[in-house]
C-alpha cells in the first residue's frame, strides 16, 4: 500500500461586526429583516455611486489581525475582482489582493491526543460580501441584497494543516479569537463564519502537491472535519485505483455524507484583478497601530494559562472555562467574589453551571444571568461555612439556575440550614435505627461490614430532607450502634 502525505489549507470569511456596510452608511445588521430591505445605492452597486471605506471595519480587521499573530502593513491596497454573478450587482467584489492589510500569522491548536501544533495564517484582507441567491423548487431563483456590501474579512491559512481534525480545530480556534476580540459575531448558523478547506494527497516520497480540490461554503465544525475525512479518503481510493485526481470545486453534502463536484478550475473564472479606483490605498501609521494593540483584550490562549497558573486549574478546566470570554470574565468575577477559592468556583462552574446549560439546551453566556455571580458566591459561602450541605446546595443551585431567584434568601425563608446540632440528630438517628428496612444494613454492620453504615447514613439523610450534617450522623450512628 502507498503512503500519502495529505495537505491541507483553509480560508475563512468572517463577517466584521460593523454597525454599517463596508462602503457607506447602509444598516450591516439585517438579521431577521424583509429580502432586499437593507439597500442602498452603493450596496446595490448602482452606475455613479463612490465607496466610502468603514473605518470600524478597517480597525477590527487590524485587531484580528493581531490577535493571530500577524503584521499589520503599512500599506494596503484594494482591488477589483471581476465576475460576472448576479449575487454581485457591480459586477465585480471589492477585495485585497496581493497587498493585504495583514500577514504572516499563526495560530496555535492542540490535538485530542495532546499535541500542540502552530499553524501558519499568511494573510488576512478586507472586502465586502456578496447578495444571497435563493433557488426555488420551480428552477427559478430569488436575490436578496441585504447581505451585499457587508464587511467581511477573509482568512488564509498556510498548508500547514496535516488531518481533518487539525483543520477542525484551526477552523475552531480562529472563530473563538474572532468573537473574542468583537471583531466578529461568530455565528455560524447564519453563515457569519464560513470556511472554505483546500486539500490534496500526493505519495510519500513525492515533491510536487496532488491536485488540488476546494471544498467551498462550510459553515459547521464537524461539517469540515467530515468533509476532509471523506474527501482524502476519496483522492486515495482514485490514486489507488489509478486514476487521476481532478482539480475542482466540490460542495459538502451532509445529507448524503460526500462531496459533490461543482466545477472544474480548468474552466474557473479569470478575475482579472486590478486596484480599485475609486479607494486609495489605505496607508496605516505605527501610532494608529498601537492604538488598535492596546485595544486588545487578554486573547484566550494568554488567559488558560493564567488560569491554570493563577488559580491552580488544570489545563482542561481552564480551557473550558476560557472557551468564551464572558464566561472566564463570570468565572474570574465569582472567584474574587468568593475571597479567591478558585477551586471551588470553578467546580461550581464546571459541574453544576455547565450541565444545566448541557440539559437546558443554552450556551454558556447565559451562565450570569442566570446564576449571578452574588449567587454564586453566596451559596459557596454558606457551604464553606457549613450553613447548608452540598447535596441541599446542589439542589439550591438548579432551582435558582431555572428561577432566578438568590439561594441564600431561599436557604432562609424554607429553614433549610444544615442540622449538625447532635440532640436534635441523635433522634433522627434512632427512628432511623428503628426502621424495619434498616434492619439488614444493621445485621451486616455488627457482622463486620463497616460501608453498610452508609445506608444508614441515607435513611437520616433522606429523613432530614438532605439537611443533616452526614458527619456528624455517622459518629452518632456509630456510638448508637455500639451502645445498643
Ligand atoms: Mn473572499
């Protein structure tokens, strides 16, 4: 069997969270708006119109830039991209071509199996993104211009990327650090993010690259990952047999599990680029710079390693805790409102916090509002400080999530203080003893079976309503069934 070296090389547009298109004043955020309600004479490209460059655009670009280790260049210039598609009412797209606002980047993945692999970006550019096409089951199709002339930003990475999962998590971790900065919503249901992956296989041994096939459009993790896998297998099984791998374009088509070619590149389009008239090149100072790098929050891989230095978390608790910024800022914030027990917090998190929103069905955002962070640190104290017990806690911690309401008014108002007062137990403790269905766990303890205290313990547990002090209901039942 020949062995192959698989290569693979991504390109992600991203959508800038700007408040207005990438050329004029036109509304970008037309989520949930009639087709074709957000327009505009430029937007529409309309003969005699001049775009005006968003300046938010261009400094969140720069800030992404950043944020994945790229140069920012002094000079960046815009190009037309001619083809003729009717999602593209001027004809041609506004983009950067071989002068790009930022280069040379790299971001940094880990591996389920633990390796850590940095993966090359070799540009990151500026243009506008097109109108949407919506094809009918009669064989006629619809435009809607409302996405035409919103910001985007395109992504390129270097074929450093070696394995379908490697190209998952490249595709995972861009998007994290781009709605971590704001640059970008992140959304992928609405294709606010969307990844086009590159890939050829060529024999072990061989200098030149296999031909090389784009899988276009895919707006899913697991989508791209399963993609590659079914595509690498498939330029295998043609090498294999004898064949020849053709250059193209191919779609994912997860209902039927394979790629479909779209169109061959022998007959792609020639763009013809050339520099945009009617836009300057944009010319970025050292100072307009700097001013974009002290607008950079702390980036994610930074803070897993404070969290894991800081607070003594191990390195897949900080992760997951800094998956999202706003809830390693929940997380930092319950933990000094918790006088700094950061285990504890992020056991509360992580455990409760994150199986609720699992079972619930809600992303991890909504962790603050639903559990505020004087919730949480509320309840932390009152079972550090042994008012209430952790199983009452726990439930505490649910009712409150899906409420509202704060814990320790609710540990007040039903009296659900722990019991550790040993009179007051000691009673539970003997109609517990007394209780036919103790009978067998009582026999097996004097026969020597030490752990049967542990049904005892539930039977007083489940009396008190989870209230009792389980250490104290053991000493008890121990002295009880010693004197008996
Ligand atoms: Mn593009």
């Amino acid at each position: 069997m020949t062995a192959y070296l698989v290569t693979i090389g991504l390109e992600i547009h991203a959508h800038i969270k700007t408040v207005s298109k990438m050329f004029d004043g036109c509304p970008a955020d037309y989520a949930g708006a009639p087709p074709n309600s957000y327009v505009s004479a430029v937007s529409l490209g309309l003969p005699g119109t001049l775009p005006v460059l968003n300046q938010r655009a261009v400094e969140l670009a720069a800030c992404a830039g950043m944020a994945l280790n790229c140069r920012v260049n002094h000079r960046s210039v815009f190009s037309r991209k001619l083809y003729p598609y009717p999602d593209l009412p001027k004809g041609f797209q506004i983009t950067q071509y071989d002068e790009p606002i930022c280069s040379d980047g790299w971001v940094e993945i880990r591996t389920a199996a633990g390796e850590t692999r940095r993966i090359g970006i070799e540009r990151l550019h500026i243009e506008e993104d097109t109108g949407r096409l919506l094809h009918a089951d009669d064989d006629s199709s619809l435009i809607d211009y409302n996405r035409s002339g919103t910001p985007l930003m395109e992504i390129v990475s270097r074929p450093d990327v070696t394995t379908p999962e490697e190209a998952r998590l490249v595709f995972e971790k861009i998007r994290q650090i781009l709605v971590w900065i704001g640059a970008s919503s992140g959304n992928l249901d609405e294709g606010a993010v969307r990844c086009d992956a590159n890939v050829s296989v060529r024999p072990e041994g061989q200098v030149e690259y296999g031909a090389k096939v784009e899988i276009k459009n895919i707006n899913s993790f697991r989508f791209v990952e399963r993609a590659l896998t079914y595509e690498i297998q498939r330029q295998i099984e043609t090498l294999n047999a004898g064949g020849t791998v053709v250059q193209e374009t191919r779609g994912w088509r997860e209902d039927l599990g394979r790629t479909e070619g779209q169109r061959s590149k022998e007959f792609a389009h020639d763009y013809r680029y050339f520099p945009e008239p009617d836009i300057p090149p944009l010319e970025l100072s050292d100072a307009w710079i700097a001013e974009r790098r002290a607008e950079l929050p702390e980036l994610p891989d930074a803070r897993r390693a404070r969290f894991e230095s800081d607070y003594g978390l191990s390195l897949q608790d900080a992760d997951l805790l800094t998956l999202d910024r706003r809830v390693a800022d929940y997380f930092e914030q319950a933990v000094a409102a918790a006088g700094g027990n950061a285990k504890e917090v992020a056991n509360w998190v992580l455990n409760e916090g994150f199986r609720l929103l699992k079972e619930r069905g809600e992303p991890a955002t909504v962790l603050a509002t639903r559990m505020p962070v004087a919730h949480l640190s509320g309840l932390i104290a009152l079972v550090l400080k042994g008012a209430i017990t952790r199983g009452v806690a726990k439930q505490l911690f649910e009712e409150c999530f899906d409420s509202g309401a704060d814990p320790a008014l609710l540990v007040t108002e039903r009296g659900l203080t722990q019991i550790s007062d040993s009179d007051a137990l000691r009673v539970a403790v003997r109609e517990a003893l007394a209780d036919p269905k103790a009978a067998k766990a009582i026999g097996e303890y004097r026969g020597g079976k030490t752990t049967a205290i542990q049904f005892l313990v539930g039977i007083v547990m489940r009396a008190t309503k989870g209230q009792a002090n389980a250490q104290v209901v053991r000493t008890l039942l121990e002295e009880e069934l010693a004197s008996q």
